[in-house]
C-alpha cells in the first residue's frame, strides 16, 4: 500500500460517522497492518489470492495474534494470573470479577476474546448450596450485561454441557430475560449424557434468543479429546490452544476455473488450488511464529495457559453448491438445473465426493506449529463473510433453496465427520414448533445419530437472527439502514450479509409433530 492511499483511508476512518471511537480505532489497527509487508508467497498464490480464489479473511498483512485463542479459564481460575497481579478467587463474586478482568486481556482476530470459557465448568467450584437459585440468577445477570456492554462483537462465544447443572439452567434463565446478542453460547449434547429436559430448556432458550448452538459432544471428543470448546461461529478447536490461521479455498471460483470433467477436476485442479490454499496457511502461520514471535511474548504462554502444541490452523472451503452445480452442468448431467445440490441424489453424492477429496488432500499436507491437529489444518466448512458474493457458505445449500427438514439433514451430515474445526448448516424454522418444543429435541438428537456435528435452528418470527455464525437483532439491521449507528462491530458485518445472502430469507420448515416414526 502506498502512503498517500493509507493517508486518504485513515482519514476516511477517522471521518465517518457511522463508527463509534472504539469501532475507529479496531479499523485504524487493522488498516496499519494492510501497510505491512505480506509474507513471501509464490507467484500463483499470490495470483490466486488476489484473485481471491484463495481468501485469506482479510486478518492483515502480517497478523500479530493467533485468530482464535481459547484459554484455559479453569487453571487460570485456579492458579491465578502473575500477569495482571490477580490471585485465585475464592467466592463467586470474586471470580466474575477475575474473569471479566481477565476477558479484557485476551487477543483474538477480532480483538475480543472469542472464547469465554465452558463457564458450567469454570464456576463450578464457587456456586454452593449457600447461594440460591435467585442469588444465582442475579449474580449472572449482572456479570451478563457487562459481556454484552464491554465485549460488543457477536463472536464473543462460551460452552455449556453436557452435563447439567445449575450454573446451566441460570444461564438460560439469564438469556431469556435479556435477550441480548452477546454472548454466543454452544451447548454440548451427548445422548448419553445430557438430559431431554436440558435440551428442551436450551430449545425454549433458542426460542428467545436464537441461541444456544448445539454441538455433538461424542463426535468432538472424537476429534479433539475432552478439553474442547465450540467458539466464535462453528469453530471448534482445542481448550488451551486454538487456531493460528483462518484461509479457505471458493470450490465455485475453482470450478468456473475448471470447466473439464470431474475426474480431471479431482485429480488435478483441485489439488492444485489445495496446495495453494495451503501455501498461503503455511506463510501466515510462520509469519505469526516465526517473525512476530506471538507465543515467545505473550503472557497467556508465558503462564501456560495456552501451549503453541494445542494450536493448529483452520483450512475452510465454501462455495460446495456452486462447485457442484457447474461439474453437473459440465456433464451434463444437470438436468437444466434440476439436477443440483440439495436436490438431487448423483449431485449430492458428487458433494461428497469433492468434499472427502479436499478432506484427503489436507490430511496429507504437513503443516508447522500445527500439532494440535497432529501436523496439519483442521478441514473447515467456512460461514462466510460479508464481502461473498453470488456464493454460497461453506457447504451449505443456498438460502431459499433449501428442502425439507429430512432431506436437508440428509444431505448436509454425510459431511460434518470431515470437519473437525466445525461445520455451519441452519436450519430456519416457523412458529409451530412453540406449540411442541419437544419435537425440536427429537429433531436435534436425531441429526446427530445421522451424523451431524453442529446444529443450529432459527425461529422464523425471533428478533435474533444468525448471519453466518453469529446472532445479531433484526431491529439491529434495521438502525443500520436508518441511521448506520449501532454499537456492536459485528452488526456492521452483518448488514452485509444480508445484503449479499439474504439470510432472513431461508426456506422455512414447519414442525407439526414429534417425531416421524411411532415409537
């Protein structure tokens, strides 16, 4: 970047009117790091990202923190922080107040924390018979708004579960009464283990809320033990650790790219584009390692509450439907469109076929300081961002295309065993299900005996909305429209999604019954 542009940026930064200070002064940082040097990548990668076939989610030049970064609150809590001079709390009071310090401090992409601890687990030793369930409630509350009031970004994310507990039942309780977008929250599901009543609770809570999220307990412990967590927006990753990088590879833009026949496609234009992807993970994670020395300086590392050997980097694809679509009609074989993604039995065994060949060749990419995916990138069903266009998020099938609630979880959970950092399907529903939340249960418990990783729903009529991962108000959306003054970072964002996606407009499903078989 030349000087003169930085110069007319800044100063359209520092003039617009729309940002709040501190949204100034993230986008001020961020553009800095736009004048720094890229790390050395070759000449098709570089053509590639320019392209923007490859993406490297606009992180800056040279990223000076991991993208995700999941502390280990419990030790934390437990051993204290030398850093910030906080001894270990010894009342809940005490350890709110630890955590919220403690929260200011985290780096993160975003410069936020994306990851607020599995908070059932972390409080867990200061909630005693002695403190009511009203004393309880009330102690959240109050620790809930200062979250939303001085962690304004919707990717602010915390886990539950999958036991139950009162800490659980508070939360939910809390979330009803306030109705923000911040926190996020993912709740832990093991069919062994959690409860239909938790999950109905969590379901009534979603019914407010639009959250929490639902994770499939056994498939993540599968993948990542049981010290885990789900945060930001699908992204699941190892508790001490995280993920250096975020890069993903648009499976449409290879495919127009393409424009042969599938085998030729998946023997030689994919791999090729994978390895670029992968180029450009291995230089930013180097860069972050190697030239800005983040895990040699920061004192999260220092104290050991995160191990550089817990980390691993995130490789996303998007664009699946797209990708699909176009080999189809390079056979063929697309019946004029009829036979696509979502729709279409040979299209969504093509799906699979392109997805479990990305999978194969990331596997087989060694990458450094990435043991905590055993030397190599967790595969990624990437979200999106506001600036996609004309493209569909991660795996997904397109908004207001999507088919009904059975064959769009059959067609979307042959995938998610792939996608150990996380898998992003929605499924929008209307308001029948409030007449019979149980149903709800019976539906998330049976995509996960399907073999879905993450689950998510939305209720037609609630004020919350999910963009790609994240929640943020409809009222929100409409400020924006009229005044373009709102305090939360990610609501910006989120106005742009919905103006390339049209999320609100997601086919919805009706729930009028329980179950589909009798018992």
């Amino acid at each position: 970047m030349e000087i003169t542009e930085l110069i007319v940026r800044a100063q359209e930064l520092v003039q617009d009117g729309t940002l709040a200070y501190d949204q100034k002064v993230r986008r001020l940082a961020a553009l800095a790091t736009e004048a720094v040097p890229y790390p050395a990548l070759s000449g098709a990668c570089a053509q590639a990202l320019e392209k923007r076939v490859i993406c490297d989610m606009y992180e800056g030049n040279a990223p000076y923190t991991a993208r995700y970064i999941l502390p280990d609150y419990e030790l934390a809590i437990r051993q204290g922080l030398s850093y910030l001079e906080m001894p270990p709390p010894t009342d809940l009071d005490g350890a709110l107040a630890f955590l919220q310090v403690m929260y200011a401090y985290v780096p993160s992409v975003t410069t936020y924390p994306v990851y607020l601890g599995d908070l059932d687990k972390v409080l867990a030793p200061f909630v005693t018979d002695e403190i009511t369930d009203e004393q309880l409630d009330t102690k959240l509350r109050r620790f809930w708004i200062g979250i939303d009031r001085m962690l304004p970004d919707a990717f602010v994310h915390l886990d539950l579960g999958p036991h139950d507990s009162r800490i659980t039942r508070s939360i939910f309780r809390v979330e009803r009464s306030l109705r923000q977008a911040v926190p996020n929250i993912t709740l832990k599901v093991d069919p062994e283990i959690t409860p239909d009543d938790l999950i109905e609770d969590a379901v009534r809570t979603v019914f407010e809320t639009g959250k929490p999220h639902f994770v499939n307990h056994p498939m993540m412990v599968n993948d990542h033990g049981e010290h885990y967590a789900s945060v930001s927006c699908y992204n699941s990753l190892k508790i001490g650790g995280g993920s250096h990088t975020l890069v993903r590879l648009n499976l449409k833009e290879v495919a127009l790219l393409h424009g042969g026949s599938v085998d030729e496609f998946l023997t030689a234009t994919l791999p090729r584009y994978v390895e670029l992807t992968a180029e450009l993970a291995e230089a930013r994670i180097r860069s972050l390692v190697e030239g800005q020395h983040f895990f040699d300086t920061h004192w999260l590392a220092a104290e050991g509450l995160i191990d550089i050997d817990r980390f691993s980097a995130m490789f996303g694809i998007f664009g699946l439907a797209e990708c699909v679509n176009l080999l189809m009609a390079y056979e063929g074989r697309d019946r004029d469109g009829e036979a696509r993604y979502g729709h279409d039995a040979d299209a969504n065994l093509l799906a699979i076929q392109v997805v479990e060949r990305v999978a194969e060749l990331v596997a087989a990419r060694p990458m450094p300081y990435c043991e905590g995916g055993g030397g190599h990138c967790y595969l990624h069903s990437q979200s999106g961002i506001d600036l996609d266009q004309d493209v569909t998020a991660g795996t997904r099938i397109p908004v207001g295309d999507e088919p009904g609630l059975l064959e769009h979880i059959a067609t979307c959970a042959p995938h998610h065993h792939l996608f150990a950092s996380g898998v992003s399907d929605i499924f929008h529903v209307d308001e029948t299900v409030l007449r019979n939340p149980e149903a709800m249960v019976d539906i998330i418990r049976g995509g996960f005996a399907s073999g879905m990783r993450d689950f998510t729903f939305n209720l037609d009529s609630n004020e919350f909305i999910r963009i790609t991962g994240y929640l943020v108000r409809k009222s929100d959306l409409v400020t924006i429209a009229e005044c373009g003054v709102v305090r939360h970072t990610s609501d910006h964002l989120a106005a742009g999604a919905e103006n390339s996606f049209h999320l609100t407009q997601r086919a919805v499903k009706r729930i009028g019954c329980n179950e589909r078989d009798a018992r």
